[in-house]
C-alpha cells in the first residue's frame, strides 16, 4: 500500500525484453536503502525489486502490467516516480493508494497559471471508472485532488513543489498517464451499480 506521496525520480537507465516481460533497470537515490523482494511504485505501478546494483535496481513487468499502464511506453533516460511501499503507523499524507492501475489516460491540456499549473487529462469512460470534484485520483503515483470533474476527463492543480519534484514537469500534450481511481469510490460504485 501506497499513498501518492513521490519519495523520488529515478531514471530509465536499461530496457530488457524477454519472452512477454521487460526487465527495467532504474538508477535511484533509494538503491541503498532497497532490498531484493521489496515493492515499490514506479509512476503508481506496483512492482518488485528482483536485482540490485551499486546505483540501480532491476524489476520486470509482466503483459498484464504492461498492457494496463504506461511503463511499456518508457524509454532510456526518461524519469519515473518513485514511492516506496508505507510503514504501517506513517502518517497517511496523501491518499489510500495501491499501486494497481486501472487503466491510462492522456494529457489533453496544460495551463501555466502563474506559479500553478492546471492539468487536463481524459480517459477511456467505458471502463466505468469516476472522479468526483475534491475527491482523489492518482497520476503516475501522485496523489492528487481532482477538479472540473466530467464523465471522461478531469482536471488537477500542480503546485511548484510537485511540478519539480515529480515527472509531472516532463508531460506534453498527449503524454500517456497511469491512472488509479480512489479505491473507496471505486466499491461505493460496485455497490450502488444494482440500485441506480
């Protein structure tokens, strides 16, 4: 379990594939502090250290992994957000996360606001996953608070502190985003679905 809260950006340092899974080589300031077998978030994708190195780390995706996210999509050098799985008793600064995509989105807007930013991304409605204005959605593992909530698209304001600190500054229009909708929202649907 997560909550959104970027620990820091590693970077795409190899790419191996192999049969339906691709190897993924991250350098990252936390390779001393991981250990083989741990989980940790990549761009809200929960995965498991398999190697590590003296400034990197190894995980492999597997086809469901890379079909429902955007880490099939990553390239050599690009920055991925990292959190590490929470201790239990931390305080739960962003929101219950966990790591499971439920599909990608694309960026279709960026507004400098000057000295925020506001986001616009869309997404597959089809799927059956929501946003509620003020509720919570994760983007590449961010914990964020969505506004001008619709039924397939939605809008998040970036302050300056997680412009620089996540990927979020590395977005362009049509950058593919993971998505993971609110985990309580999501069974409050399932569980409402028979009586509307």
């Amino acid at each position: 379990m997560f909550t959104g809260i970027i620990e820091s950006i590693g970077k795409i340092k190899s790419l191996k594939k192999e049969g339906e899974n691709l190897h993924i080589e991250v350098s990252s300031e936390l390779t001393p502090e991981l250990k083989i077998d741990q989980s940790v978030a990549h761009n809200g994708v929960c995965l498991t250290v398999v190697e590590i190195h003296e400034e990197s780390y190894v995980i492999t995706a597997i086809k469901e992994t890379l079909e429902k996210s955007n880490i099939g999509f990553l390239k050599i050098g690009e920055p991925v957000n990292l959190e590490r799985a929470m201790k239990i008793g931390d305080r739960l600064d962003g929101h219950i996360v966990q790591g499971h995509v439920d599909q990608t989105g694309v960026c279709t807007s960026i507004e400098n606001q000057k000295g925020s930013w506001v986001f616009t991304f869309e997404y597959d409605a089809s799927l059956n996953n929501v946003t509620i204005e003020k509720g919570s959605a994760t983007i590449n593992g961010v914990s964020l608070t969505v506004v001008n909530s619709k039924k397939n698209e939605f809008s998040v304001a970036i302050i300056p502190y997680t412009y620089q600190h996540t990927n979020f500054n590395a977005f362009k229009i049509g950058t593919v985003i993971n998505l993971e909708f609110d985990v309580i929202g999501k069974y409050v649907k399932r569980i409402t679905e028979g009586y509307l």
